[in-house]
C-alpha cells in the first residue's frame, strides 16, 4: 500500500473519524486536495463500510473561472458515478449587507450549505481536504494575530465535520494524484499576496521549512502537546468552578490564591466573550484589595463580602437559534454547540445512564426545529415529573447557577415551552415512552476555549 493510503486510513483509524456504517458528504472544490480526498474514501468506500458517499460543490460567484470548476466537479462526479449537489451563492453581495470579509462570508456561506445538504440527504459526516500544510498556516496565523488557544490549529474531527488527510502533506498529496493520473483545477486566488494566509503560505513557510525541514513533525507535536494540556485545563476548570463559584457568586479570597494561569481560565469560563485585555483588566480588579467596583461596558462588577457579583442587567443579549431536527446549530454566547438527530434507543439503560449533557425526547409529530434561546423575564419552568410550572429563576438559584451566568445559558424550547435547561434539567414534556419508537436525541456540547 502507498504511503499516502496509509496516512489517510492511519488518520482514520488514530481519530475514530469515520465508525462503520458512516455516510460521508465531501466538500469538493475540484481543487487537488478535495479530488484526492473523494478518490481515496471511493478507493477505500468498501474496506471503511461506507454506506453512502457524495459530493457537494459551493459557487460562490467570486471567480470569473469558478462556472469552470463547477463543470469540472460535475464531470469528475459523473465519471466516478459520485451523487454530487451544487449550490450557487453571491458570496460578495452577501459579504457587503453583512459586513464581512469575503473569505469569512464565503466559508459561512460553504459550511451552512454543506450541512443543509447533510441533513436534507440524511448523511452522517461531512468529510473536508484540510491537511498538514493548513495545520501550520493555521498555527502561524494564530501566532501572527496573537490568538494564544489557537497556537494548537484545527482539530481532525470537530462535530459531523472530520478531516482525513490530517497526515498528509500538500507535496504528498500533488505527487498521489499525480501518479494516479488525476485531473483537477487551480484556484488562482491560492497565489493573491493580498490574502494573509497565502502570504504566510508562499513567503514565511518555505523560510521556516529552510530553518526546519521537519516543519511538518513539529506542528504534529504542537497540535498534539496543546490538545493534550487543552484537555487537563477544562477538568482543571471544572474543578475550579465547583469549588469557587456558587450562586452567590465568585468566591475571591479562594481565586486569590490561584495561579495567574487558573485566573485567567477560570475568567475565560466565566466570561466567554470577552477579549484577552478585557480579561486581564477584571483579573487585576479582582485581585485589587482596595477597588469596590468595576465597570465593562454598561455592566457593573462589584465585590460584596468577598465575593464578585454583578447588577441585574443582562451580560448577554436575547438570543435565539433555529436547532434543525437532525442538524446542530452553535451558540456564540455560551461558547457551545447543541446537535440533533433521530433513532432509537437501543435499551431502557440506555435511557436512564446518559451523560448530563444528553436527553431524549419522543414525539407522536416530529417537529422540524426547535428553538435555542436565553432566559426571559417570566420565564416558568415544570420539572420532570412534575406537573406545576415554577419559576425559572427559582430553579437556577436552587441548581448554584452564578448569577452572572443565568443570562448565557441554553434553553432548548418548543412552541416556547422550556423542554430542557441544556447539561442541568429536564422538563416535564414529551417524554420517551415507548423504546420501539424512535426519539430526537439532543446533546450539549462546551467548545473548548481559547
């Protein structure tokens, strides 16, 4: 077997990317690394049990050539006898109404439609071409703008999204499909100077490749050293949070004897969305004996008898999510993703032993969504096994949700009822009655921060 093979199915193998059984969606630009990534998962659709694979391509109207690569995605997928699905969108205009930057846009625009068309056919992953040489540029990026979480790069697998040639280098993967005889199309944007990641592609990469002709190894450990230290940090944080926070509030004489490096995690947790600077600012506010108060913005922070609380007005703004059933949606305000999906319950332990941040829910109807949302004044609530609504607040003081992280977190809801205070209680609606049917099993999920 050749090399390249081998790293593709050791990535496989090493980041359980693909379980057997798996319906794997391909985001085909028709550029050589996605070409090569659908032709070794066809080469390889019998040896991993695939049960479906397809191809997506996004038009994203930016390029005079990209009705070409359109063409050449639609011949290379009928020639392979590969199910393929185009999508055509004026990235630019949708940049300018909201105001981003045309790559952002574009990559919102192709990572929505890729999970449209997963959820519509009914597929399980969306396989991406991202490999070694995207590692380090991501890494460099990071380190040029500052972003210290970052430093680690892109995981091989985040979600429904997973990433096979994760071992595989650009030059690796030219001289396979050049081997192999395998036709694909240049982007000539790849050569636009103008474009930070090209220029740290073109210019700084090969100057460090000079310096280190192990660059590859070297950005495999970084991605494997902080992934690693990511992982002890959110138990250590954990573990912090439990012992130092209450509804009450923060407990400061214990975060005082913490490490500058536990400061600033814990703070992070507490306060996802803030800058780095701004961070820093309520750790020195904290840890200030004489400073009462403090204001972020229109919010005020101030230390009651040792302990850090906030006013009443809301850190986070409304928010509200369309959750797709199945599909996922990401919720920015508490830094967590929340997924769907429909099947059944394979015991009655299985129902009954699930993880705190899992529930089920079984309809006669099924819903198309539901809603993700924050807390709002008036907000009632009925427990599971109950039948009297009480009031939301009541619940969160009584479970030790701080204060200050009452507005952020996640309420999973149908026609406004609260079925579940996302990873802490069930509601009382559409239980699972009958283990022959299927349900809609819902999980929570906290991103790892930076």
């Amino acid at each position: 077997m050749d090399k390249v093979s081998q790293k593709f199915l050791r990535a496989v193998r090493d980041f359980n990317l693909i379980p057997p059984g798996s319906k794997v969606l391909v985001a085909l630009s028709g550029g050589v690394d996605s070409v090569v990534l659908l032709h070794l998962l066809r080469e390889f659709k019998e040896f991993l049990n695939l049960k479906g694979l397809a191809a997506v391509h996004v038009n994203h109207g930016i390029r005079k050539t990209a009705k070409r690569d359109e063409d050449f995605c639609k011949k290379l997928c009928s020639n392979w006898n590969i199910p393929l699905e185009v999508g055509h969108f004026d990235v630019p205009l949708i940049a300018k109404e909201k105001k981003q930057s045309v790559e952002e846009a574009a990559r919102e625009v192709r990572y929505k439609f890729l999970e449209e068309v997963r959820e519509r056919l009914g597929f399980d992953l969306i396989a991406t071409a991202h490999h070694l040489d995207d590692l380090i540029e991501t890494q460099l990026l990071f380190y040029a703008r500052g972003g210290v979480g970052g430093l680690k790069g892109f995981p091989p697998k985040a979600g429904v999204v997973i990433r096979p040639l994760f071992y595989l280098t650009k030059e690796e993967i030219r001289d396979y499909a050049a081997s192999r005889g395998l036709q694909w199309v240049e982007d000539e944007t790849n050569a636009d100077l103008s474009i930070a990641r090209n220029r740290i592609r073109h210019r700084v990469v090969p100057e460090l490749r000079r310096i280190n002709p192990s660059l590859e190894d070297s950005a495999l450990r970084i991605f494997k050293t902080l992934w690693a230290e990511q992982e002890f940090w959110e138990k250590h944080v954990d573990g912090l949070m439990e012992k130092l926070v209450s509804s009450e509030g923060l407990d400061l004489k214990g975060f005082s004897t913490l490490t500058v490096a536990e400061q600033r995690r814990l703070l992070k947790r507490l306060f996802p969305l803030y800058t780095f600077e701004t961070l820093e600012e309520i750790r020195q506010f904290l840890t200030n004996p004489h400073r009462k108060e403090f204001k972020v913005g229109d919010k005020l922070l101030v230390k009651v008898e040792n302990r850090l609380i906030t006013t009443e007005e809301s850190f986070v703004k409304p928010y509200a999510y369309r959750l797709p059933i199945p599909g996922e949606v990401f919720i920015p305000e508490a830094n967590a993703l929340m997924r769907t999906k429909v099947r059944k319950l394979s015991s009655r332990e299985e129902l009954f032993k699930k993880p705190p941040n899992v529930e089920y829910f079984q309809f006669e109807t099924l819903p198309e969504f539901f809603i993700v949302r924050n807390r709002r004044k008036g907000d009632r609530f009925v427990p599971f096994g109950k039948h009297k609504a009480v009031k939301l607040k009541e619940i969160l003081i009584k479970e030790g949700v701080p204060r200050f992280m009452r507005d952020r977190l996640p309420l999973l809801t149908l026609a406004n009822q609260i079925l579940w205070i996302a990873g802490l209680r069930r509601g009382n609606f559409y239980p699972v009655k009958d283990l022959n049917k299927e349900v809609v099993e819902v999980v929570y999920e906290q991103q790892r921060l930076d």
